[in-house]
C-alpha cells in the first residue's frame, strides 16, 4: 500500500469523523400519554407492552375457499403480479383529505388544510442495512416501490412513523425528506433518528399534538418494535389518527385484532377513512402482530369506517408472512362475500391516488 493512498484514507476518515461530530442535534419534543410511566420505561432500559396481550378470540376465520381466483383481479400467475380491474368509486363523504398509496405501508396524504403528510414512507422495500443482506443472500429483487418526486419530498409537511421495523423506518429516506418536515413518532423513537437538525415530536398513545389546522392522535397497535437484536420493545409503536375539523383519517400501522379498536371508536367515534393492514398473517405467531383480511373487515365495522382501504399486498410487497403478492387481496375479496360485510371497499393498486 502507497503512502498516498494511506494519506487519501486517513482524510476520508478524518472527515467522517468532523462531519459526524459536527452533526446538527435534533430537537426533540415528547407528549405523555399512555403508558403514563414511559419515561420510566426507557430510562430503566425496560420493555414496553401491548394494552392487551395473551390469545384474544379472533372474530372471524376463514376456513375454506379464502384465495379463490377473483374476477376484478387480473394476474399474469396465479396470485402473482396482478392489477385490480374493479371500479374504484369513492363513497361521497366529502372529507377533504387525498390518499396517494405508495405501496406496502407507505402513504402520502393531501390534508383538507392543503398539508402534505407521509406516512411510513419507506423506498425499495427495506431500509440498510436489511436490503444489503436481502441482497447477499440471494432474496429476489421485486420492483421498486412507488415514491413521490423530489419536488414532493421537498414540500412535506410532517412524517408519520408507525414502528422501527425496517419496511416502516428508513434513516435513508428521512435524509432524503430532509428537516423542513416536523417528525411525528411513537414515545423514544426519536433516538433513532438521524443527526441533521431534524424537528420531532415522539408521542405516547392517546396524546396529542397540533400540526397547522390537523389534529395528529397517536393511538395503540397490538405489535411490537425492534431495530436490533437487543432493544426489543424498548421504544413504543402506534397507529395515528388524523383529524381536520370533524374528518378523521386512521391509519393503523402494523397490528393484530384486540379490543383497542373498540377503545378507540369509543374515544373518537365513526371514522370517514381506515387505511388497514391486511397481510402478513401466515407463520410462528404472525396473526398476532398482523391482521388477516377477515380481521380488517371486522375491525372497519367496529370502527364504522366509511371507506376502507387495504394495504400490505401488492406487487412490490415483501411478502414474509403471504403465500403471494396479492393472495391478501384474493382473501379480502372472499371473505367480504362470506361475512356479508357492508364495509365500503375502496381497493388501490400501488401508486393509485384518489381524492375522498
């Protein structure tokens, strides 16, 4: 090795180092709610917890004919890259707010007041250093998901994180939003974001906070967190709800059926838009952190949505816990025949947009 070379590499470190001593601290508020002890929690380095835990009844199950060929959903394979074909007539219920579904669980929501609000935005599937490993070890590549231009990026108005997990956390694409957005995260995610003088707001369940004229309510999920192998649960995971005047948008992040949606219907009333996860339900334990799409149809009703969206299928889904990429779909579209549920369905494709 050449001693130019060895003075090229010391300067690139030297530089890493200045750059990452020199990062602009975040400024971190935090809303207390439930558990009202999460302070506590971090600080004594211990787990959070679902509100409710232990086998909880599921109200409905699908035991026969759930991933029947569908009419409205077009496929080149079986269950495999498929469109859905069906009209896409939103209810009238003239609620101001546009969904963008980016994919997955990625969102972009136009707010009556004109706001522009990510939820979830992840690219690629996976943030680093996931999708390098997915990479070495072979996992086939699928499309890219749908993502808003730069110029979009730019006029972000807040960020919505549900959990850490690395198809619903990217430090990769924060860094491309940048800090003109106000972050919104569940209580001691702020931790994880990257140094760059990022404005944040990590909130406990059921507490509150104002972003123009939008009211932002974190609300609980029955799941889990984690980024690595040693801090299992150690910050809190959430659904949110967006509310402008009376209009209400839920979107529930990653979570299994429990009794908090009945909490939560009974806190805020019907709800105008449900944005539910209805995939990744099959393996050790899935259906307990996930939804199967019978799930969703029961938890809509409890919540007297208006309009459902589903998301969590879809071409460039990742698919760990789905037999295919749209096998979610097939069910949900089942399983609302066989419950006879009056649940209005509005089905996207990834990247549909649609003013409600």
């Amino acid at each position: 090795m050449n001693n130019s070379y060895c003075r090229q590499a010391a300067f690139l470190w030297l530089a890493i180092l200045i750059s990452s001593g020199c990062s602009t601290p975040n400024n971190i508020d935090s809303r207390t709610g439930q558990p009202d002890n999460a302070a506590e929690l971090i600080a004594s380095q211990q787990p959070f917890r679902n509100l409710y835990y232990g086998n909880i009844p599921y109200p409905a199950n699908c035991e026969q004919d759930c991933y029947l060929p569908h009419p409205l959903v077009d496929c080149k394979t079986p269950a495999e890259q498929c469109r859905y074909t069906g009209p896409q007539r939103p209810p009238e219920i003239k609620s101001g707010f546009s969904v963008h579904w980016l994919g997955h669980a990625s969102f972009n929501i136009t707010t009556p007041d004109g706001q522009q609000v990510l939820l979830d935005p992840v690219t690629g599937q996976f943030d680093w250093p996931v999708n390098w490993a997915a990479h070495l070890v072979g996992t086939k590549a699928r499309p890219a998901t749908p993502m808003v231009s730069a110029e979009q990026l730019a006029a972000t108005d807040a960020v919505l994180y549900s959990h850490l997990h690395y198809d619903h956390f990217s430090t990769r694409d924060i860094r491309r939003i940048g800090s003109n957005a106000h972050y919104y995260l569940p209580y001691g995610m702020a931790a994880y974001l990257p140094k760059g003088g990022y404005n944040a707001t990590e909130m406990a369940w059921y507490s509150s906070a104002q972003q123009g004229k939008l009211t932002i309510h974190a609300l609980p999920a029955r799941h889990f967190n984690s980024r690595t192998l040693s801090d299992e649960n150690q910050a809190l995971w959430a659904g949110w709800l967006l509310q402008h005047g009376d209009k209400k948008l839920f979107f529930a992040g990653d979570t299994g059926y429990s009794q908090h949606f009945n909490d939560i219907k009974q806190k805020y009333g019907a709800i105008d838009i449900c944005l539910l996860p209805i995939a990744s339900y099959h393996g050790p334990n899935y259906r307990a952190v996930h939804m199967t799409p019978e799930d969703a149809l029961m938890v809509a009703g409890e919540l007297d949505c208006k309009v459902m969206i589903p998301w969590g299928y879809g071409n460039a889904s990742w698919q760990m816990g789905d037999i295919s990429s749209h096998s979610p779909l097939l069910r949900l579209l089942n399983m609302q025949q066989q419950l006879d549920s009056q649940v209005p369905l509005l089905i996207l494709n990834e990247g549909d947009a649609v003013a409600l």
